[in-house]
C-alpha cells in the first residue's frame, strides 16, 4: 500500500477520538493510556500503522519502559533526552523551562516495550512558534532526538506531517546542538533532499572529544607543547607534596549521593558560587541534579571521579553515559588550589583512565567550544551544529523569513554578550 494520511477527524467529530482511535489502529489498550485529550494524533498507513503524541512530562513517564528500550535501539546516543535525565529535569525545572515531547510509535512492533521509534524533544512552553526549537536547557549539552536505527526515516517523516497538519502556524523546526557528522543529522539532511525541504546551518562550531583505545601521551604531546606538558607534571609534583594524591570513582547510587553533595559544594566554593551560577543556587536545579544523578546510577549510567588530597576532593567530575559514549558533564576544583591546576590535573588523569576503558568508544567533553583548557588537553574536535529545516515545501517561503529573524535575533545577543563581557571583564564559561 502506498504511503498516505489516514484523514484526521475535524474538530465537531474529535469528541469522539476514542472510538476512531481504536477503528483505526485497533489497539485500544495502547491508546487507553492517554488522557482524554485530542492533541498530536496521526498515523501514516504503509504497512504498519504509525503515529506520534505531543506529551507533557507526565504523560510521558507513563511510557518510561518503552522510552528506555528506544535508547538501547537508538541511531545516535544522547543521554541528555533519556527518560533518567529529561524527565528528571522537567519535574524539577520552572514550568517555563519544561520541554513537551513528541513521541512516535508503531504499533505493528511485536512487543508494546519496543514500540516507540522516535522521541523529540521541544521548547513550547510559550506555545507554538513559526520556526518551533528543540527543547536544550543550559544543562544539557546535546538536542539530538532520539530515532530508532531501523525506523528512523518513519520517525522523521511522520514528525514533519504531524506538525504540517497539527500546527499550520509552524514552518521550520530548529534541532539545536546536534552532531553535524552524526547519523541522526545525516539523515535530516536526506530526508530534507528526498521531500524538496529547505535545511539550513543557524550557528556551527566544534567542540574538544576524546576518543578511546588512544595513548595520552602521544595526545598530549599533539594539543601542547613538550615546554607546558613539563610545566604540568612539575605542578603535579608540588601537588602530591602536600599529602597523598590519589584518584577515586564510585558508581553505586549510595556512593552518588555523597559525592554529588561534594561536587555541589566544591563548586559553590569557587567563582561559579560568587556569581550565583553554581548548581547548587538553585533549589530547583540542585534537586535536579540529584535526583538524576542517583537515578542514572541506578542504570548504570552515572559516576563521580575525583582527585582527592589526603582524601579531600581537589577537582571532581560528573559523568554520563549512554551506551558506548560518555559525557564529562561537569568538572569543579578546588580554587584555592588554582596555583597546582588541580583542574588540569584532574582531566589528563581522567583522560588516561578513559582512553584505558575498552567498553567507551568517545567521551564528549560537553564544554563550549573554544574552551580555555579542555581544548589545551584534546586536540580531537566534535562537529556541533544548530539545524533548522522547513517542515514542508509549502512552508519554504515563511521558513525563509523565520530563518532570518533567528539569524538576527542571534546576531543581537552576541553583540549584547560581548558588551556585557567587555564591560564587567568576564569571559564565557
């Protein structure tokens, strides 16, 4: 059968969504654990019925098994849109800073745990706008959607119609901060050719990764020079003169829990803390970061190193993982140390043992590009690239205009950055 939209009911016939739910997909038990509500519902007929659902965060814990079983199918990992982070941060975070997520399903799949093929995440709080963003708090250091390998071309497909149909006012989504070599941007790239959309570059930088299976020396010597990798190691020398130096790592959420409570306020101490911008400033964002940190521990998912002198923290590290890639999260170290780069330190001896661990493929940094010194210690690069595409060829014309806008609004607040960081002596962090 050729692809085509099943026929939506019109909105004098919506009240009875129930019965034409399950007419046409003849799966009352899947749908029945929706609320009455007639939001985000279509279905491409092929040969399995397909159909996606705009949820809020509630309503998408109630598919947390399903969700889970996508990430292990996934084309492209992003720890930061699994259940254990995103859910986590949308029951924690301001309502204004809560994403709702698309989800697409097929309901031909065997088993209801593996039938959904497509997660996205969006940042519509204040409702629907012409070019709609993929949702990507400060906390979260990739927007990749999470597409099921074998079905991800459905995914796609069945996302541009819901929002072609469901919101007429929309006429580009922007996916931020995506892989530009990865699969997932790959295939909107191909998709975008093979339905005449129109996709573009909004912004593109790159920032430093750190592959394993490599030896750190010769890395070292490749992103410095043999004068700074000496200056380092003397540094490190002064250090280990103050006390023992050893470095740690625990992954049991009991463990978790202390050390994410040392992280907090190792960081608090430092100049994050003086400006406000530490995590633990923020009730909301410190619970968050609680709560997920001990719940992907419980996954497996999670762990904390340290650098510890005579058993004291000097510089930490939160790490994710998502199947073969990891995630250095966020790093913190002790300032009054500053004059031994205990920051420094940390990282290269965090880089030797990650390069040692057979089971991780790449470890994102999750630091800006251009970073002052993660960029120093991995010369390796990752591609980063906000995407926008429109969402129909009828839509290219509006799309072109909403393009331009963001440009400019962009545009706009880099000058309003750069003023600012002119005028108080600050640099991007």
């Amino acid at each position: 059968m050729t692809n085509q939209l099943i026929p939506f009911p019109n909105k004098q016939t919506r009240s009875q969504m129930g019965p034409w739910i399950n007419e046409s997909f003849g799966l009352p038990e899947f749908t029945a654990r929706r609320k009455v509500e007639p939001v985000g519902l279509r279905a491409i007929c092929n040969d399995r019925p397909l159909r996606v659902d705009l949820m809020d965060w509630q309503d998408a814990s109630d598919l947390t098994v399903e969700w889970e079983n996508l990430v292990s199918r996934a084309m492209e990992p992003n720890v930061f849109l699994e259940p254990g982070f995103a859910l986590t941060a949308a029951q924690h975070f301001p309502a204004a800073l809560r994403p709702s997520f698309l989800v697409v399903s097929d309901a031909a799949r065997p088993t209801a745990a593996d039938r959904i093929i497509g997660v996205c995440a969006l940042d519509v709080a204040g409702g629907f706008r012409p070019l709609t963003k993929g949702w990507l708090p400060k906390q979260a250091a990739l927007g990749t959607p999470l597409l099921d390998a074998g079905q991800g071309v459905e995914a796609i497909d069945l996302i541009l119609a819901w929002f072609e149909r469901e919101q007429p006012s929309t006429v580009g989504l922007l996916l931020p901060t995506l892989a530009d070599d990865g699969p997932t941007a790959t295939l909107l790239r191909e998709r975008a050719s093979a339905k005449s959309l129109d996709i573009r570059i909004v912004e593109m930088g790159e920032r430093a990764i750190l592959f394993g299976g490599g030896d750190v020396e010769t890395m070292l010597h490749k992103a410095m020079s043999t004068k700074h990798i000496k200056e380092i190691r003397r540094l490190r020398r002064r250090l280990s003169e103050l006390g023992e130096l050893v470095y740690a790592s625990v992954s049991k959420p009991a463990d978790i829990r202390m050390a994410v409570e040392s992280f907090l306020t190792l960081e608090a101490s430092g100049w994050k803390g003086g400006r406000g911008t530490a995590l633990l400033c923020d009730p909301s964002t410190a619970a968050f970061v609680r709560t997920m940190t001990r719940r992907l521990s419980a996954e497996g998912k999670c762990h904390v190193d340290s650098l510890e002198l005579d058993g004291v923290p000097v510089a930490m590290g939160i790490v994710l993982s998502s199947g073969k890639n990891s995630f250095l999260w966020k790093i913190a170290y002790d300032e009054s140390k500053s004059a031994y780069s205990p920051g420094v330190q940390f990282t290269i001896e965090f880089t030797r043992r990650r390069t040692l661990d057979k089971g991780i493929i790449v470890t994102d940094s999750c630091a800006i590009p251009d970073h002052p010194m993660i960029d120093r210690l991995r010369p390796d690069k990752l591609p980063i690239a906000d995407i926008a595409f429109s969402v129909s060829p009828a839509a290219t014309k509006g799309f072109d205009k909403a393009f331009r806008r963001e440009m400019l609004r962009r545009k706009l607040r880099a000058y309003a950055k750069r003023a600012y960081y002119a005028a108080t002596g600050r640099k991007a962090s």
